[in-house]
C-alpha cells in the first residue's frame, strides 16, 4: 500500500549522481577507491578520530568491533533490549551471550544505573545505543568501563553528528558503529562505517575488513605480495555507494538544520495536544545535542498507540512503532529471558510511535501530519 505521506523517503542531496558517474570513469568502482578515501577521510575529522573505515553496514561495523576485539564464547556483552537486532547478533555471532539491561524512561538509552549490577566475571563491553540521536549518560559508562578493564562500543547508528558534552558521538568509546541506511540521516541506501578511537587496533581492522589478508599493506608497498593473516571477511562496499555517500556527507550541514527544524516543528505544535492527552514527547540531556534522527510520541496505553496508527494510516499517513524488546523474541528466550524482566523496555516498546521523518519533508505535509495527530484523541 502506497501512503500520501511516507514514513521515510529517499533523498538526493545533489551531487550523487555525478559522483557515482565520476567513480566509474576513474576506474576502480570496487572497495577503497577515490570515495571511500573521502569519506573516511571526512568522517575522521568530523567524528575525531584516528580512523573511520566505511562498511557494508552497521551490521557489518559491529561485527568487524566484535572480530576486533577478540570476543570469544561465553564471553557477555552488556546491551539494552531495546536496539535493533544486529546489536546483539553481531556478538552472539561470536559465541556472546547477550546481557540486557533496562532502558532510561526519558530517554531510552541504556540505563546507567543498572549496569554495575549485571558484570559478572565473564563481561567483557558495553554497547550503548544512542537512541535518537541523543546520548547515553556515556561519562558514567565510561567510568564503569574503566574501573572494570571492558571495552566500549558505541551503536552509533542514530547518533552521527550528535555530541555529548560537546564531543561527538562515536567518538566517545573505544569503537562505535555509524549506519548509512535509507533512513538515517546521511545515506547511501545500505552502508556504514566503524570508527576506531586507538590508534593500535587500526592496523588488525584493516586485515579484517580485506577478508583476513594484509592486502592494505601490500597496496601500501609494505610488503611485495599479500596472504592470509588472521580472521576477516568481505566488509569493504563499493566505491559506488561511496560516491553516493560523499555526496551527502557534502550537505550535512543543510541536511541537520533541515531535520532540527522539523523536529522541533514536532515538539512546539504538539506540545500542548501531548499535555492534554498524556502524550510525552522526546526527552533529552543536559550538555546534549540531538542528531535529529526521528521524532517519537509515547501514547498512554498500547490501544492508543495502535489506534494513532490506525487513524493516520486512514488519512494516507505512515506512522510506525520501533523495536520489539530483544529479550521477549524467540532468540532472547533462548538466552533464558522473560516477560518482566526489563519493564520499562516493555512498557515502552508497547507504547510508542515513530512520526515521518525524511530530509525533504515538506512543511505543508508535516503540517498535516499535526494536523491528523491532534485530531486524535486516545483512548486511555
């Protein structure tokens, strides 16, 4: 079924096109060509960090962070239940066991204050998800982190171009995965990137992106032929998808007012309809700034939410939940969980809906998003 107003739309930001065309006269339209230089070269500097390598996925970022480490089974990684599936599979993958911890109810990132009480001998990182775009409290993480030698990944994957205190996201653990997909921010349609805080693992991350050989080197002149080193797979996309990413990445500045304006037009029209109604809005952090990623409404009951859906989907409008708790799937029953373990993932999952939200939203169609959503009166 086809909807008036999408919940997500694919963007051309201007140049991709040409550049696309421009990576295939230059020849090399595989991995690591002219593009995937700009890009990580320009994610580098905006992220600040040593090194960004561009990946097929955030999927393929976080299990390039898990290969990279060094994770072995039975070791447990700290996440919350309330992510996308490829946090926990890209360890599990490995032979992980998933620890997952409650979620803050303001803004549902991984609650730092239930973290110590889930270490056990065998922990070996901690992944926050910066949901939204907004932080974790990753000060604090970072200090848990550090009094017990685990590691940090940050699940970047809403973040890119958010800051905790005045530091980008991505930058703030020892690896953290960045998503390109159609609908973030930036995009090449199916894309990510991994980007390494340590200098040391930087060497080790490019073996395992070139399937387990030192083909970097040998393109570098540091050694005169290429074998296999060490563990590794085909995480590298084409320079093509590069092309196409480098042409956004060009516009992010005019891509992030755009999408701060229209999260904030969602905040200030809908306030007072949320007051009425026991609707919340977003929350954030102090010394936080937003990505812009996607704008939520937490309903006062799941018949409510289900029937915000349905009363927009009426009116040729998309609107969505998110994410089913991870623990509550059949793989996280498999792990021994259960209903109640985790009440405010559940109680939130159940809840919530996800508005349209795309970098060419027009002001007169989100203007009628508004409008159907006071319209809306739910049912308590």
């Amino acid at each position: 079924m086809s909807y008036a107003i999408p919940f997500n739309r694919p963007f051309l930001a201007g140049n991709e096109l040409r550049y696309v065309a421009e990576a295939v006269a230059r020849g090399h339209i595989s991995g690591n060509g002219h593009f995937t230089r700009l890009c990580e070269d320009l994610l580098a500097q905006l992220i600040a960090v040593p090194r960004v390598m561009l990946t097929t996925s955030c999927t393929d970022a976080l299990e390039m962070a898990a290969l990279l480490l060094d994770l072995q089974p039975c070791d447990e990684i700290i996440l919350p239940s309330f992510t996308f599936v490829s946090t926990a599979n890209a360890f599990v993958l490995r032979g992980c066991r998933p620890i997952f911890v409650d979620i803050r109810p303001d803004t549902l990132n991984l609650d730092e204050e239930r973290i110590e009480a889930r270490i056990s001998p065998r922990t070996r990182a901690i992944v926050p998800v910066h949901y939204g775009g907004v932080s974790c409290e990753m000060d604090v993480i970072s200090r848990i982190a550090g009094e017990r030698g685990l590691r940090v990944i940050e699940d970047n994957a809403h973040g890119l171009f958010g800051r905790y205190k005045g530091r980008p996201l991505g930058s703030l653990g020892d690896l953290a995965a960045h998503s390109f997909h159609e609908t973030k921010n930036c995009s090449c349609g199916e894309g990510g990137a991994l980007a390494i805080r340590e200098s040391a693992l930087v060497e080790r991350a490019e073996v395992l992106r070139e399937k387990g050989t030192n083909r970097a080197r040998f393109f570098r002149g540091d050694v005169d032929k290429y074998t296999w080193v060490d563990l590794g797979s085909s995480f590298l996309p084409s320079d093509l998808l590069a092309a196409f990413l480098f042409a956004q990445l060009e516009r992010r500045e005019s891509i992030q007012k755009k999408r701060g304006e229209i999260w904030s037009a969602y905040a200030a029209e809908l306030a007072d309809w949320a007051g009425e109604n026991e609707v919340r809005l977003p929350g954030s952090q102090v010394d936080c700034e937003s990505s812009f990623h996607l704008f939520y409404l937490i309903l006062p009951s799941e018949a409510a939410r289900d029937g915000l859906i349905g009363h927009l989907r009426s009116e040729g409008i998309l609107a969505v939940s998110h994410y089913q708790p991870l623990h509550l799937s059949s793989m996280g029953r498999r792990f021994g969980y259960e209903q109640g373990d985790l009440p405010v993932t559940e109680d939130i999952s159940r809840r919530l809906i996800r508005l349209p939200f795309y970098n060419d939203l027009s002001r007169s169609d989100q203007d009628r998003v508004i409008g159907e959503v006071r319209r809306f009166r739910p049912i308590r």
